[in-house]
C-alpha cells in the first residue's frame, strides 16, 4: 500500500491519497471529537501497517537473517 500507484491519480502514491482523504475531515478545532478519535485511529493504523510492510521487505532482502 506504501508505494503503491493510485490508479485514479498516475504519479500519485495510494497512501497519500488516502491520508489526504482522511484529513479532510479534519476542519478545525470545531471538528467533532468522535471524528477526532477516529482520525487518529486510523493514522495509527496506517503507521502500523507501513512499519510492519517495512519490516517484512527489510527482513526479506536480508535473505533470512533477520528473525
């Protein structure tokens, strides 16, 4: 999902768009704090996933040195 293209924008990577939709709903101080929490849900997420994919292709380049 990192580096993959979004197909709806060539040159543009999936994960920004996909951050960019999310923020959006972000408009201020005024923004619901439901929305809040689950904006920062979802940023949370999408750090796990890219830390764990990192990891993964890390791991797989070392040829299975890495644990």
């Amino acid at each position: 999902m990192g580096n993959t293209e979004d197909s709806l924008h060539p040159g543009k990577r999936l994960i920004d768009r996909v951050v960019e939709t999310v923020c959006t709903c972000f408009v201020g101080p005024q923004t619901d704090e439901g929305v809040q929490l689950q904006i920062i849900k979802v940023c949370i997420i999408l750090l796990l996933i890219l830390s764990v994919t990192t990891q993964y292709i890390h791991c797989m380049t070392c040829r299975g040195v890495c644990d």
